[in-house]
C-alpha cells in the first residue's frame, strides 16, 4: 500500500531564472530528476520526488487567501507586517512561507508565476493542466506561467498534450541547452543529444508557447570551444526561439567538472578566450528573431543584449572592442567588471573608473598572466 504523503505546508525550491525574480514560484517537482550534469551544483545529494497535485493546489489556495486579505486590507509592503495580527485569526494559523510568497507576489505586481523545480514538465499531463486552470482561477490578472523543462522530457511529450498545456497557461518554457554540440552534451552528461534539443525547442515553438533557451559559452573547455559556438548556433537557427540566454561557464567547487579541473582533465578557458567564443557564437547566428539577454553575474559583458537580425552588429561590437585591447586593459576590465568596479566596456574610457579598476588589480596582486585564476576565486562568491 502506498504511504499517503502529509502535507506540511507552502514549498519552495531553490532556484529560477533571473527573469523569473518578481513570480510567484509555486513547487510541482522536488529537484531534478536527471542530476548528473558535470557541471551543475543545484541538487546534487537529492533525491527527485513530484509532489501530490493537491499539496501543488492546497499551496495555490494559501498563497491566494493572503493576496486577498493583503488587498482587502489595502496594505503597502511597509505594513504588511500589521497583517499578520489579522491573518493569526485564522483558523488554521499563518503559513510564513506562502505569506511571504503573497507579499512578494503582490510587490512585483502579480504578472508572472514560475513553476518549479528543475523539469516540472515531467509530471502527467493529465495533473499539469489541473493545477494551471486552478493558477488561472485563482490569479486571472497573470501575464506570464513559466516553467524549466529538459529537451528530453519535452521531446516525449505529444503535440496535442503540449498544446493543451499551453491551453491551458504556460506560456512560457525555460530549456537549457547549454550546448548544441554532441560532443561537448557527452562530455558534461547533460543526457540529452543535438537532434533531441532541436525537436524540442521546435515542439515548444509549434505549441504556442515562448521558449527561452540557454547557451553556455565555456562549456566545451579549450578543445571544444569552436564545436560548441558553432554546432550551438546551428541549433538555434533551425529553432529560432524567442530568446537566447547566455550563461557563462563557472566551476562552483564540488562540481564533477571541477574535480575534472583540479585533476587536469579538463582545460577551462579564461575570459578573453570566452569572450573569442561568444563572438564567433553570436556571428555564427543567421536568418532568426531571437533575442539575446546577458541577464547572468556571470557574463562578462551585460551590454551584449538585442534582437535578431536588427542589433546583431551592436551585440558584437563590444566583444570585438575587447578583444583588439591590449592584455593589461583587458585584464582591468575582466577584473573591474567581476568586482564591480566596472559595468559596462564602455566604463574603461572613464579616467576616474579605469583608475579605480587598476587599483583593484593591483589591491589583488593580478597580472595578465594570473588574471585568470584570480577571476575564477572572484566568481565563485557568485554561485
């Protein structure tokens, strides 16, 4: 007989997408039901579960009663907390986590809601649509319900099913690519192959719904740096989804990749050599209308952001501006824009800037040729 599992209350997980800071994330899965990337931190030592789909509507509804005691109440979010006198007088008490989740919800303006954990799109088809009709009911304003997906699981998913989900309200389908390269998908485990991510970013786009895909400049290492931005593009040109988002590559420590590292298996490149990738990357994208976000701490350069074709030359002009500089201001920029001296390429014609970027270098004993490692310590506070 299989043990009932208890509800104990309004969950969360632990990541989403940048873009995805202002939604409501309401947990449908536990983790990833992969968890074997090399070079992925996000769960591992965790066991993947799908939650009961009444649990996913009972959190739903708590969310939903305090946005309509928070809105009654006309509360501003500097008085939210005078709200909890009025909420402990329920009779099931105050669930902080979905109270919290309310108040955020009501902040940012209830446009967008975000479905976790890593691949919610695993579960049946049968409960996906259930709990966004009850999303819908309960929050008919919302704009945007977004959800991570693998290549895989969308590949095996019916076209009639995945337009009934979008039917249904998710509009909106985040897939990490990270590479187009079967090469490069082997190396780093991603379970998944160059055809299966081109079927399903086609599938998504032929549902309706808007696809984000994400590209991961790095991840090939040295040897497959050009296979990666190449084989990638070509992908994403046979896709075209509505946008790019690029995700460089980090090694947070305890990472099998990093491991892989620290033993000499695996030769990481720096970030000029990065930024050679992106651009080969972003030249080699042809006849789409993507559009690119650099929306990662990540990424080098914030500034490369546009749409296909019409800013293609904007988007490159920085990578190629940084890559004719000499090595000493190319490495005042990589280590004033990591430290947050620096913002933007553009930052380096500034005397005051590019003064108190060169004393951050020198603060941290950098040279052209130590620039790298000292970058790779700096990220890791990031991840």
């Amino acid at each position: 007989m299989k043990k009932i599992e208890p509800y104990t209350g309004f969950e969360q997980g632990p990541i989403r997408p940048p873009s995805e800071s202002g939604s409501l994330l309401i947990r449908i899965t536990r983790n990833c039901p992969w968890n074997r990337c090399t070079f992925c931190p996000v769960y591992k030592g965790t066991k993947f579960s799908l939650r009961p789909v009444e649990h996913v509507l009972k959190d739903i509804d708590q969310v939903h009663q305090y946005v309509k005691i928070l809105q009654d109440s006309q509360l501003k979010t500097r008085k939210f907390a005078s709200a909890n006198l009025q909420l402990s007088a329920t009779n099931d008490g105050i669930d902080q986590q979905a109270l919290y989740a309310a108040k955020n919800f009501i902040a940012s303006g209830m446009k967008s809601i975000f479905l976790q954990d890593g691949n919610s799109l695993i579960i049946r088809p049968g409960d996906m649509i259930p709990i966004l009709q009850h999303l819908k009911k309960a929050f008919p304003s919302v704009e945007r319900v977004t959800s991570y997906a693998r290549s895989h699981t969308i590949a095996r998913i019916g076209d009639k099913d995945l337009r009934r989900i979008a039917e249904a309200g998710l509009n909106r389908i985040h897939i990490g690519m990270e590479s187009g390269s079967d090469k490069v998908l082997k190396m780093v485990r991603k379970g998944t192959n160059r055809t299966t991510q081109i079927l399903a970013g086609q599938k998504v786009k032929k549902a309706g719904m808007e696809l984000s895909e994400y590209y991961m400049p790095g991840l090939g290492g040295r040897k497959l740096s050009q296979e990666n931005a190449l084989e990638t593009a070509d992908a994403l040109n046979q896709i075209n989804p509505d946008f790019i988002r690029l995700r460089t590559l980090a090694l947070p420590n305890g990472t099998p990749l990093a491991e892989q590292y620290e033993a000499g298996e695996f030769d990481k490149m720096g970030d000029v050599d990065t930024a050679r990738e992106l651009l080969l990357f972003l030249e080699s994208l042809k006849d789409i209308t993507s559009t690119v976000k650099s929306d990662h701490v990540l990424n080098l350069f914030t500034e490369v952001e546009g749409t296909f074709p019409e800013e293609k030359e904007k988007m490159v002009a920085p990578i190629q501006e940084f890559l004719q500089l000499d090595p000493q201001d190319q490495m005042v920029f990589c280590i004033g824009k990591r430290t947050r001296r620096l913002s933007k390429l553009e930052d380096l014609k500034d005397l005051s800037k590019h003064r108190f970027a060169e004393q951050m270098c020198a603060d941290l004993g950098a040279t052209t040729e130590n620039m790298d490692a000292i970058v790779d310590s700096i990220i890791k506070q990031f991840i």
